[in-house]
C-alpha cells in the first residue's frame, strides 16, 4: 500500500512538472526568443512600450495554426525538461529516504549496544575532558582516552562510546564542547585526532572511525576500532607503555608481560 502511494505521488509529480515545463516554454520561452529575434530583425530601439506589444503579439500568434510547428518544438522542449527535472528531484528523495532509515537502523544499534552495556569490546567513558565530579575541564581524563583506545588497537578492535557513564546513562559532549576552542562535534573530533596523532602515532588514525550521534537533546561520540597488525604504544612524558583490553578493563602490561602477549 505504501508503495503504491509512492508511485502514485511520484507520477502526479512527473506530470506536474511536465505540465509546468510546457507552460514555461509555450508561454514564456517562446514569445520571449519570437520578441527577441523581431528586434534583432527590425533592429528597433529597444522600450518598454514596444517591448511588451510586440512580446503580446508573439504570445498571441503562438496559438495560429502557423506557429503549430515552432510552438511543438517548444512543447517537446518543456516536456523534456519536466521529465529531466523531477526523474532527478525523485532520485535525489529517494536517495535521502535510504539514507535516513540507515541512519535509523545505525542509531537503533547504537542503542542497543549502550543497554548491552560494556563488555571485552565495548568501553563507555563519560567524557573526553570534562570532570563531573569536579565540575571543570580535566585534561588528565584525555589520557584514559588515549589508554582505551591503545587497548582495544592491541586487543581485537573494539567500540568507545564517549558521552555515556559506566551505568549506561547518556549524559551527551556539551561539557566537553564547552571547554574547547571549537565547540563542536569538528572540534571534538579534532581534538581526539591530535590526542591519538601524539600519544599514540599518526599511523594508526585509519584503524579507527568517529561517528556522531544524537540521541533525545544530547549527541554522543562512537569511535568504532580496529585491531592493529603491529603493537601500540601509549607514548607520554617520555614513558612508553604498551596496554591491552582484558575483559572489560585496560590494563597495563609489563616489559615481561608484552613480550609473552606479543609472543603468545
């Protein structure tokens, strides 16, 4: 039924706008070129007066049985231009309407991964930079970012959600906008790129994909993660330390504990 009111809807819009591309080249296109080559003809002084007698006279002798075969060539013109413009308008919606029930089915599974909650492959963090508890920007919050992601590039992949407490609840990235230089999702997402292009290498930025998605009044951050094919470092203050994702957790390795990981 819903298809049917589709084709329905899409037909009545062809004609229409077959109907209005007739009438745009009968009645204006035609006695406007017809004006135009009677100047060029008797090469007049172009006024108004003049000009809207002899664009009269044209419109007029666009309906004779003389003009029948000028006044086709227009008809076919703007019944080719109404189809060309609303096959296009009808392809363009389509397109819209696929990727607005794609962008429902990706919002709906990530719902659904946030009731799930956190597990070996899914990491819920607050926010990037911004302390609840403390209610200021916190830039020691960034590395527990940088750590997560390292866990999951030297695990097997993963997804951060960031803008969700450990409990599920969505507390959204305004804190954290509100405490950059751009506030906005972009410089949320620069921001996050810079932190993985220092601590942990420009290399690696491909493994992982940010996305953004606005639930109810507030917009969270998914970043999913893949695995990476060689080790990662978290690189900070001069200390380099390699950390891996063990359950539901990042944890640290030692020296020791990294070369039998590598080696297993």
């Amino acid at each position: 039924m819903q298809n049917l009111k589709i084709k329905f809807t899409n037909v009545a819009f062809v004609i229409t706008h077959i109907l209005i591309g007739i009438i745009f080249f009968y009645f204006i296109v035609h006695p406007v070129i017809m004006t135009m080559y009677w100047f060029e003809v008797n090469e007049e002084v172009v006024n108004f007066n003049i000009l809207s007698e002899v664009f009269v006279k044209n419109l007029r002798m666009a309906f004779t049985v003389d003009m029948v075969g000028m006044a086709s060539i227009f008809i076919a013109l703007g019944t080719i231009t109404g189809l060309l413009f609303s096959f296009l308008t009808i392809g363009i919606r389509k397109k819209s309407r696929i990727i607005e029930l794609q962008q429902d089915t990706i919002l709906e599974g990530v719902i659904s991964l946030i009731e799930i909650g956190e597990n070996n492959t899914m990491e819920f963090k607050s926010s990037l930079r911004y302390d609840y508890v403390k209610e200021t920007p916190n830039s020691n919050l960034e590395s527990v970012i940088v750590k997560t992601i390292a866990g999951f590039l030297n695990a097997q992949g993963g997804r951060l959600i960031i803008g969700v407490d450990d409990d599920g609840h969505i507390l959204g990235l305004k804190c954290d906008y509100n405490s950059l230089k751009k506030k906005d999702k972009d410089g949320f997402e620069l921001k996050l790129y810079q932190l993985i292009s220092n601590d942990i290498g420009r290399d690696k930025c491909h493994l992982i994909k940010i996305s953004f998605f606005q639930i109810d009044d507030n917009e969270i951050c998914l970043l999913e993660i893949k695995k990476s094919k060689t080790p990662v470092y978290v690189m900070k203050k001069g200390e380099t330390t390699f950390y891996v994702r063990i359950g539901n957790a990042t944890k640290p390795l030692s020296v020791k504990e990294t070369v039998n990981y590598l080696n297993r």
